[in-house]
C-alpha cells in the first residue's frame, strides 16, 4: 500500500475533545478538516476555537496574523464525503458508544483513500472492537488526547490485532510534529497505559463520595494540594462531561461484569438530571464560575 506523507488532517465529531485536537492540529500547519451532526455543533466548536485563539493573541503567545492562518486552516462541515475524501488521517472523536465508533469506522473506510490512517479517541475502548468495522485493521489504531491538550500535551497510541508498525510510526511522528508527547501502549488493554492509572483514580473517587467517606469538594481539595494542579478529579469529570465519564464505566462493567465497576447512582441520577458538567454549566460545580477557582475554597472556607 502506498505511503503517502501525512498532510490533511479529518476530525470526525467536534465535542469537547474534537474541537480541541482539530485547533491543535491546525495551529501546528496542518489543513484540519473538522465533521459534525449539526450546524449548532459546528458554530460552537467555531466559537471555542476563536476564544482559544483570541486568549492566545492577549497572552502575546500568537500574533492576530497567526490568529487568521490557523482559522484559515479550518475546515467545517456538515459533509462527511467532504471532510474524510481527502484525509491522509482521520481522528474519531464521537461519543463513547462502541455501536456508533463502529458505524463511523465503517463509512469513513468506504469514503477514504486507501493510505488512510483512521484513529479513535475514544477513552476506554480497544480498537480491536472496532477494526473488523474496516477493510484497513493494519490502518487504525488507538490516539486517545488528553485535554486542554495544549496544557496536556500527550497522546495515548496503542494498536489493535493487525495494526502495523508502520502505522503507530507514522502516528508517533505526527504526534512530535504537532507538540505532543507519544505514549506508547505495547500490548492491548483497555484503558491504555496511562488511562487506566486516571480511570483507577476517578473509580476510587467516586466510590469514596458514594460511601460517604468524604465529599467531593475535600476530596478535589486533597488532590490539588498534594499535586499542585489548578484542579481536582472531580473538577476534571466535570470538563470530560459526566455522561461521557458515566458511558466510560460502562464500558469497564461490561467488560468485567463487576459490580465495583458500575458507575454509582449518584452519577447516574445527575446523568439523568441533565447535569454534565461544564458544558451544560452544572455538574459537580456550576461554571463558568466553579467555586475550587476562589482561593478561599482550597483553604476549607467558604466561596
């Protein structure tokens, strides 16, 4: 098969994550094609983009002329025909449902060329189960980004049955060229390499909250004094999204059929309630404005 060079980037899905790797991808020169179900998701992926860029130029880390040509770089649509035809590799970044990465897969291989590279961002789920989706198992493989992906500059690379060595190469390299870290799983397993070390700590966080160990806010406390991040692990949840968080569980339970793995009912009740984080501006805190950002609140006292 031939190789060719990795030049135009798709990024199918333009949530959270999507609309993060399609502007990392962009402002390191690449032409990102960006796909969504929706005109609204699309605009919105648009809107968080530009305040990126537009807090980029105010920090003077860009120039209103960098601005324009990483936008000039971006590419929105409707169209997945429009968006993948062209790609030399494309990003999946859809919810975390196996059924829906497999349909996705399966189109993307009808309508892209054969050097292809297809990529799933998903947080949990082996490629393997998705590969035979394709005619391409030695083309796909796992890219899993951590976000804000600027400030976590990593991404998680792991094969599936048939993916080549060639292929995690040439997505290793393309991770340096836009300033990212590869993390290299050697073997399958779910989760990934560094995933399941995060995964273990959101588990354990939700378990001690649902026992009524502690809260969450003492908990999130704990985990930012002790590391010095700016955030906790429920603060974190809350930028994932807590449905996404809840959908990843599941995928854990439904692989173990253990009863430590399903997700509390906690989650599953603000699930429910429509309360999924930042994105609907409530979730474990409300945003814009979280209460762990008030320099009273890390102390114990009140915001």
């Amino acid at each position: 098969m031939e190789t060719k060079p990795i030049e135009t980037i798709c990024i199918m899905g333009t949530g959270y994550m999507g609309t993060q790797i399609g502007l990392q991808c962009a402002s390191y020169g690449y032409t990102t094609w960006m796909i969504a179900h929706s005109e609204n998701s699309l605009k919105e992926a648009s809107q968080d983009q530009i305040k990126e860029l537009d807090e980029r130029v105010r920090n003077r880390q860009i120039t209103e002329d960098e601005k324009k040509n990483i936008l000039d770089r971006i590419h929105l649509t409707l169209d997945m025909k429009e968006g993948a035809s062209n790609a030399d590799l494309v990003i999946e970044a859809v919810p975390e449902r196996l059924e829906l990465k497999r349909k996705v897969f399966a189109n993307l291989d009808q309508i892209c060329p054969g050097h292809t590279i297809i990529g799933t961002n998903t947080s949990s789920i082996r490629v393997s189960k998705i590969e035979d989706a394709t005619n391409r198992p030695d083309r796909v493989l796992n890219t899993h980004f951590y976000p804000p992906v600027w400030e976590r500059p990593m991404v998680e690379l792991m094969g599936g049955t048939k993916t080549s060595d060639e292929t995690i190469e040439r997505v290793r390299q393309f991770a340096h060229k836009i300033g990212l870290t590869p993390i290299i799983a050697r073997k399958e397993i779910t989760g990934f390499a560094f995933n399941r070390v995060w995964r273990a700590i959101k588990k354990e966080c939700l378990h001690i909250v649902d026992n009524g160990v502690a809260t969450y806010e003492d908990e999130d406390r704990a985990w930012m004094i002790f590391t010095g991040m700016p955030i906790g692990p429920f603060g974190m949840m809350d930028m994932i999204g807590l449905d996404v968080v809840k959908d990843i569980e599941m995928v854990y339970y439904n692989e173990s059929k253990d009863k430590s793995d399903y997700p509390p009912k906690f989650l599953l009740d603000m699930v429910e309630r429509g309360e999924l984080g930042v994105k609907t501006g409530k979730g474990f805190y409300t945003y814009p404005d979280p209460a762990f950002k008030q320099p009273s609140w890390l102390r114990g006292g009140k915001t």
